[in-house]
C-alpha cells in the first residue's frame, strides 16, 4: 500500500475528430459529393516509481510515452437514381477513395532520481531506455455499384473494386473485388395476401469479395534492418526478410438466408447458411532460425469457415413506456483448411489440408510413473490400414501418429484434436 501512495502514474489521451462534405446537384438524379475526414488521436503516459519501497529503490525509476496518430479519408461518389415507370427503380455510384495513416511515437526510461515530486526526465540523471518510430499506410482505391428493384419485391445488386495498398510492392500492389446479391420479398406476392400471420417473409442470397492486407506490419514486403541502442553500443540488425511476392488475402463469402417476421411481428428471425472461403491467407510463417530469423510473411493457404445461424426474437411486451424482448440464437462453426504448401506447427496448433487451423497439436500426459517420477505421455500406432491404434504398454496406453519404437517413457509425435459447436442466449 505504501508503495502506491509514493508512487505516480498518469495517463492523457485526446481524441479529434473533423469532418466535411459538399454536395453537388449536376442534373436531375445526378449527384456528386465530396467527403474529407480526419481524425487525430494523441496519448502520455507517464509512471514514477519511489526510490524508497519497491524494486526502483534506491535510485527511482521514470519513464514516459508519447503517441500521435493521424488518420484521413477523401471521398469523391458521383451517384445516379431514377425510377423507370412505376416498378423498376435503380441506382448506380461510382468513386474513388484515398486512405492514409501515419502513427509516431517515443518511450523512454530513466535512473537516478534528483529531487522528489518531479515527475519529468530532467530530474532523472540516467537514461537507460530511449526509444521512437514512424508508421505510415495509404490505401487508393476505386469503386461502382448498383442497385435494382422491380416493384419493392425483386432486388438484385452488383459492386466491383480495386485497392492498391503501400503495405505490398509495386509488383503486386493491386487487387480486384466484388460482389453480386439478390433479394426476393415473399411476402408481396399475390398468393400470400391471405396468408394473415405472416407480416415479413423474404429470402435473400450473395457473393463478395473484400481483401485483406493486415498482418500488423505496414511494411510487409521490404526486407529491414532495425536500429538498437544496444546500452550506449549502437548497432544496425537484420530484423525482417520481407516478401516481395506478397499479395492480397481475399475472402469470398456466400451465403442464403430466410427472414420472417410472423402474428402482427409478435415474433422475427432467420435462418441463414454461410460459407467464407479465404485464399492466399496472410501469415508469419515459421521457418528453421538458421535462415537467421524464425518467420517470413506470406501467403500460406487456403481455408473456409461455415455454418449455420439462426435466430429467434420474441416481442414478448411493446408498449410506449416499456418494451420487453427475449431473443434465442444458435450457430454451427466449421473451418478446414483447403490447400498448403507443407504443413507447419504454431504453438500448439499444426496446419494441415484435411485440418482445422484450430486443431490442438498437443502431447497428452498420461500422468507420472510413480518409480521414477518421470512425465509420461499417451502413444498411438498406425496400423496397415492406417489407422491409429492404441499400444499398451503394461497398464499405459500410448499415442503416436507413426509408429515408432521405444519405451512408454518417450515423448511421442503429437495428436489432433478439436469439436466446436456454439448456442448461446
């Protein structure tokens, strides 16, 4: 307790936000609008540790951070609507975007306290740590998408776009995108006008692309050295191979769903099945540490994750001082990997085609031999038919994913393992 009362920590951060736009009327149903944003986030931390109780002591301990990130987003959408008749409306935009982060920060650390109750690096004479960086990211890209209905009960709807990201080289920087869906509201139809409890009946079904280009480094593709301190010896390392082959992950997803709404909206839900295939997925893939590091960025494989989810709203009591919902949801998950060059271990977890990617890789103990106190674990055989097998070694039974000799103190290939099944309230 006394250590917390001595010491100090403090914490600010400002966050601004500015916005502008501009409308322009080019002709009946033509419109062109202009869209800047930008925001700016700014945080201190700083933390005094006593030179009287605690592990600082005796010299007092100071350390401080700075931060500042900037984000901007320019917009220019031309859109055009127009309804044809009275049935077939439509709607068309096009544009063009522009991204740009930049983030900057500094941490240091310093000894030797001076004087008491000042909370700044002068009053500290040694500096042990000092440390800051420069982050920056653009995005450019380009868009189009329209809209048809026919009469509210037919929808159809189309996009496509390309971004090109600083993230990846010159060579690859650009990807392509889109989207195509439609709607079909039922419940509009002739033959359901008689049918009173049903008030919201429609089914609905797409395809889209979006790309991926986060693996929490903006500078993916380049080969770096970084710059170390390296306590008053400065030295230039190699700290990242880079890959300048790297592109675009792409997720394409697809999925049909029923809504409904049913007795005056006393209860609505849907029913949807889904399906998300990732390509090219992004991934610091381990390598062997004689290439100098332990992993490179890179496209690694192919997966998919699907499932259904459903979900069921009771509007158990809606009135205008109080309203009262029970709503019950359920869902499927399954994800398979689908193509990989070569399988390969992270942590606890092996990808492989045929695997999840959360399938445990794990030794399974298979408790301690009570004479020597040594660790055992569980061992399998392979048969000729390639089945896996237990091998019983006196009261212990043993796994293995290839058959191998030894004795039932060995540590033994690994086994997979993995259920997932969600439903929630």
């Amino acid at each position: 307790m006394q250590e917390l009362l001595l010491n100090n920590e403090t914490s600010r951060n400002n966050t601004y936000g500015f916005r502008y736009y501009v409308d322009f009327k080019l002709a009946q149903g033509l419109n062109f609008r202009l869209n800047y944003g930008r925001d700016i986030n700014e945080g201190l931390n700083k933390e005094y540790e006593n030179n009287i109780i605690g592990d600082a002591q005796p010299t007092g301990r100071y350390s401080e951070g700075r931060s500042r990130r900037e984000v901007r987003n320019f917009n220019q959408i031309l859109t055009y609507s127009k309804t044809f008749g009275d049935s077939h409306n439509l709607d068309i935009t096009a544009g063009h975007e522009s991204f740009d982060r930049r983030f900057s920060s500094m941490s240091g650390l310093a000894i030797e306290q001076t004087a008491e109750g000042i909370y700044e690096f002068d009053n500290f004479a040694s500096i042990t740590r000092l440390s800051g960086s420069t982050t920056n990211k653009t995005i450019e890209g380009y868009f189009v998408r329209a809209n048809y209905n026919f009469d509210n009960k037919y929808y159809l709807s189309a996009s496509a776009r390309r971004d090109g990201s600083s993230v990846f080289s010159a060579d690859a920087r650009w990807g392509s995108f889109y989207s195509i869906g439609g709607a079909w509201r039922i419940d509009q139809e002739d033959f359901m006008k008689n049918v009173s409890f049903v008030d919201n009946l429609k089914l609905r079904g797409s395809y889209g692309e979006v790309g991926n280009d986060d693996l929490g480094d903006f500078f993916l593709s380049q080969p770096r050295y970084s710059l170390t301190s390296n306590a008053a010896r400065p030295a230039i390392y190699w700290s990242d191979i880079g890959n300048g082959a790297l592109q675009w992950e792409t997720v394409g997803s697809w999925d049909v769903a029923l809504e409904f709404g049913l007795f005056n909206n006393l209860l609505d839900g849907s029913i949807e099945f889904y399906k998300r295939n990732s390509t090219d997925l992004l991934y610091d893939l381990p390598i062997a540490l004689s290439n100098g590091l332990n992993s490179y960025p890179a496209n690694v494989a192919d997966m998919f994750n699907s499932g259904w989810e459903m979900s069921l709203t009771g509007h158990v009591i809606n009135r205008d001082s109080f309203t009262w919902d029970v709503t019950l949801q359920g869902s499927t998950f399954k994800n398979e990997i689908t193509s990989i060059p070569d399988p390969f271990i992270n942590g606890s977890k092996r990808w492989e085609v045929g695997r999840s990617r959360f399938d445990f890789f794990m030794l399974h103990t298979a408790g301690v031999d009570p004479g020597t106190g040594d660790q055992l674990f569980k061992m399998f055989e392979i048969d000729e038919d390639g089945n896996s097998v237990p091998v019983i070694r006196g009261r212990w039974r043993a796994r293995t994913d290839q058959r191998l000799a030894g004795n039932r103190e060995s540590i033994h290939r690994r086994q997979y393992y993995s259920r997932l099944f969600r439903f929630h309230i």
